[in-house]
C-alpha cells in the first residue's frame, strides 16, 4: 500500500504526538490533524487520505449534533470511501465490545491504546505486506493473545 496522506482524528494533544511519532518512525507522512467529526470530514475531503487514525471518545465539534465518536467518523467517511484504510484506537473496555463496534462502523482494524506502540508497529507492518489485503477483521491485538 502507497500511503501518501494520512488523517490522525483525535482531541488528545498526547495521542496527537503519539501518532505522529509513530508514523514517522515508520517513514509514513506526517498526518493532517483532526479533532473531531465535523474537522475530520473535512480534512478527509481536502486531503483524501489512504490511511485514516481515529479515536473513538472526540470532543464535540461547535455544530455537533450529538454523533461525536470515532464509529461516526468511521461510518461517514466509510460512506464516501470504500478503499480508504481506517484504523480505530481506543482505551475503552471491553475491547472486544468496541473491537466489534468498530468493524461494524466500517474500521479495518482496531488498535488498543494500552499496546499502542506495540500494535501500531505490528499494523504498519501488516500494511506494509498486505496492504489492503488485511482481513477486515483483523485486529494487532489479536496478535498478541498467544
């Protein structure tokens, strides 16, 4: 997979740097920032980005209607773009329950925050052999289970 653009949609400043550091550790490009719904659609049709990095818990945007969680982003930019890679990251419990709910809102993966670096290596990794081949359901944490 070329990845050219990547969007990180998080409100954290912390998971922002996170990101960022990680992305650059693996030689990808530095992210347009998003912090919430209304910030990231925009973004993501300004950018049209391969890789998208979504938070679950956002902030709200000022003209928030009430959907301000990253299974929103996930559906809407889902809706305008069945290739795009979405990766959702959270430290929400259960993880199996918001594993879940991310597949069912369009992610191709879910990373949790408590592995972060661990995960986020091994899904660079993937994307890098796979590309967009990954299972739909495949999940770094699953990885490491064993």
């Amino acid at each position: 997979m070329n990845i050219t653009k990547v969007l990180v949609v998080e409100d954290l400043e912390k998971w922002q740097a996170s990101a960022k550091r990680n992305l650059a550790h693996h030689r990808l490009p530095e992210p347009t920032q998003a912090y919430n719904l209304e910030e990231a659609l925009e973004a993501y049709q300004r950018e049209m980005p391969q890789l998208i990095i979504t938070d679950i818990n956002l902030d709200p945007s000022p003209t928030d209607s009430g959907n301000r969680d990253g299974f929103e982003v996930c559906r809407q930019i889902r809706s305008l773009d069945s290739e795009v890679f979405i990766a959702v990251m959270s430290s929400c419990t259960p993880v199996d329950e918001y594993r879940q709910r991310s597949f069912e809102a369009g992610a191709n993966v879910y990373v949790d925050k408590s592995n972060f670096v661990k995960e986020f290596d091994t899904l660079v990794d993937r994307l890098k052999i796979y590309g967009r081949d990954l299972p739909t359901s495949w999940s770094p944490h699953s990885c490491f289970e064993n």
